[in-house]
C-alpha cells in the first residue's frame, strides 16, 4: 500500500485524477469534485475523504494538490529560525511529552537570561528572523517570568520576531499573575510577543484529551486563548496532533472547529499537522496508543486539511522533524506548501524517538524544493516573502 500511494505521490500525470473521479464511488468522486469547485466540505463530505482508502484515497491526494497548486502556486516556503526551549522542568507530566523532567533529574536543565540572549543573537548573526521559544511548566515560577524572558530577547535582537508560549503557558502565566486573560496577552504583546504557537491543540475534543492527560487544557481554554490573541491582533499557528488514539472523526470536528475560529477572527497563519512521535512516550508504553501514524495517515491528514481549509487556511505545513524526508516529500505532493523552520536545534520531537534530525539548512530545503520540482522561498513568520529563490 505505502508503495503505491508513493507511487500516486511521484506520477500525478495530467489527466490521472480525471481518470480516477470516474472509476471510484461517486459519492466520495462527488466531495472531491466540490472540493475542486472550491466549495466548503461540512463533516460527512469531511469524513467521508477521512475514511478513503486505495483508489478513492489516490484521488484525495491528486485532488488536494491540484487545489494547492490553484491556491498558492507551486512556490513551497521556509522561515530561518531558532527553536529555544528555555527549561524542560514541568509538573504537567503529558503522557504523549518524553521532553519534561523533574526539578532534580540530571539531565533538567532552566536556561538563564543570559543563556537566552546569547542564542537569540547567535541565531540573528546566522541569518534567522524567528525564535520560537516554548518551554515545559516549572512549578514556583516567577509570575511576570514570560514577559520578562521577552524583553530579554528584545533587548538583545530588538528586530527579532519572538513566536512564543504555547496556550497552555499563556493560561498557566494567567494563573500565576491573576490577571485577566486579555490584559495579560496585552502584556505579552506589549512586551514584545509577536504570535503564539497554536499547539497544546493535540486533538480538540475534550474527550481524547482526558485521556491523553487529565490536567491538559479543555477545549475550551484553547479556544479562549487563541481567540483572544487573535482579537488582539496577535496572530498564532494552528495545529493537530494524529496518530495515536483519535478517529478520523476527530480529525474532521478539529479542522472544522479550526476553520470556524477563522471564519471570526481571521488570525491563524497556518496550520501544521503533527505526526504522534511514540517511541519513549508513556502513551504509547502503556499500550493505550497505536505507534504513530501509518504513511497513508500522514498523506491523508495532509490532504484532508488542503481541501476542509481550503480559503480559510491556505498555508499547509510539513513538520519535518516528526517524519522521514521521504514522507515529507510525499506530504508536500499531497496538499502542503511549507516547509516549516531551520529550528537549529530541537529538543521535544527528538527526545520521544525522533530521528529526522534537529536542525535543517537553507541549502537543504532548497535542494528537496527543487527535486519536487517546486520553487524555494524564505519568507517571514507571517509568509511574507524575503527571497524567492527561482
């Protein structure tokens, strides 16, 4: 089966999806062909794509790159940035997370400002323009930590885009100022914040995320974070965690609940899919998930999100560090059009059984760009282009 959908990924000839719309059944040929009008998929059309297999799933993936292609062209970007993940001391104990630690294992670790501005500048003088600074939840932290770890940042590359705290260190930076969330992102802003990691998403059903970890955010939390960033004009990711014990029902109600968010308040950049990384997770150890995602999972995740946000979110991106170059390849013929960031380090994906690498040069992504026979383009946090590389 991978062998074939590979095969699909490689050979989208002229005409091939024309072929297949009149040989698979015509309810699934149907959705694809509003798909391709542009017209909105509601949950069954949703669903319906999700649960594609063989021939009717070859034609998802031909139709969702046929849509990227008349949406965004064939130009794939990438941004130049820095991952710095600031501590990996966390109470929280994520059963999907291998990143945390306890305060007194050896290898936990709490960069100090210092620390903190010497990586910032590092990365400017390499060329970067992003720090995408996220961290675990240590307990005692100083209220007011976050917006000064920003102003440290700013101090010391003050043309620096700070993409920063997922929502999850937003409600838990609430919880220790006891300010109001609005006040305390106006705060960050102010600070020098200039958009928000859309993850803690994981899956967006309270259900599922009860049993990935019983004091994760509700679904609701996650909302009212990311809708209130939006409102004040902070723009953020968007993102869904798959592969381990969610339904392509949960796929279908996540994108749709991420496609309604967009439809008010216009602020998501992106959306990202993320491959479940097992292997050294409680999660998976446990037995309570599958051992990440299947290929077919990874194109029809991809797919899927091109064609359900189509209009709404027009930037799909590969997340390179949780997959293999070839499935990130294949990913991109399916609908995508990003690449993500260099990061220059990574630290979360790695540490649960990672091994696509933690840091990918520019040199790097032009030459997978190029081999898909796409065109390479650095651009900036929120896709404005820097340099197209023709």
């Amino acid at each position: 089966m991978i062998s074939e959908l590979m095969n699909t990924v490689a050979s989208n000839e002229p005409g091939k999806l024309d072929a297949l719309m009149s040989q698979i059944d015509s309810r699934t040929a149907r959705t694809l062909d509003h798909a391709l009008r542009g017209e909105e998929l509601n949950f069954e059309d949703g669903l319906r794509l999700a649960q594609t297999t063989g021939a009717e799933l070859e034609a998802l993936i031909l139709a969702a790159d046929r849509v990227r292609r008349e949406r965004v062209g064939d130009v794939v970007t990438y941004v130049v940035n820095r991952n710095i993940n600031f501590t990996n001391v966390c109470f929280v104990g994520c059963r999907f997370c291998a990143f945390s630690r306890a305060p007194r294992e050896k290898d936990a670790y709490f960069h100090s400002f210092e620390e903190i501005a010497r990586r910032s500048k590092e990365a400017w003088e390499l060329g970067a323009r992003e720090v995408c600074v996220q961290g675990g939840l240590p307990r005692d932290l100083d209220a007011y930590y976050y917006c000064d770890l920003l102003k440290v940042i700013k101090q010391a590359t003050p043309d620096m885009h700070i993409h920063a705290f997922s929502p999850m260190e937003v409600v838990y930076g609430v919880e220790l100022t006891g300010m109001m969330l609005r006040d305390y992102l106006a705060m960050l802003k102010d600070a020098g914040l200039g958009t928000l990691p859309g993850t803690a998403a994981e899956i967006l059903d309270d259900e599922v995320r009860h049993k990935i970890e019983r004091i994760k955010l509700k679904t609701r939390e996650w909302v009212d974070v990311i809708t209130t960033a939006h409102r004040l004009g902070i723009p953020t990711t968007s993102t869904m965690m798959y592969g381990h014990l969610e339904s392509e029902e949960h796929w279908v109600r996540h994108m749709l609940l991420l496609r309604d968010i967009q439809k008010e308040t216009g602020g998501f950049t992106e959306f990202v899919p993320l491959g479940f990384v097992h292997e050294f997770t409680q999660l998976y150890r446990s037995g309570d998930a599958r051992p990440g995602p299947r290929m077919e999972e990874h194109l029809k995740v991809h797919a899927l999100s091109r064609l359900m946000l189509q209009g709404w979110i027009d930037n799909i991106q590969v997340s390179w560090v949780k997959i293999s170059r070839e499935v990130a390849q294949a990913c991109l013929c399916a609908g995508a059009n990003d690449y993500g960031g260099t990061l220059m380090e990574e630290n979360i994906s790695r540490l649960a059984g990672s091994t696509s690498g933690q840091y990918m040069a520019v040199e790097e992504f032009h030459e997978r760009i190029r081999e898909l026979g796409r065109v390479p383009a650095e651009r900036t946090t929120l896709y404005g282009i820097v340099k197209l590389f023709e």
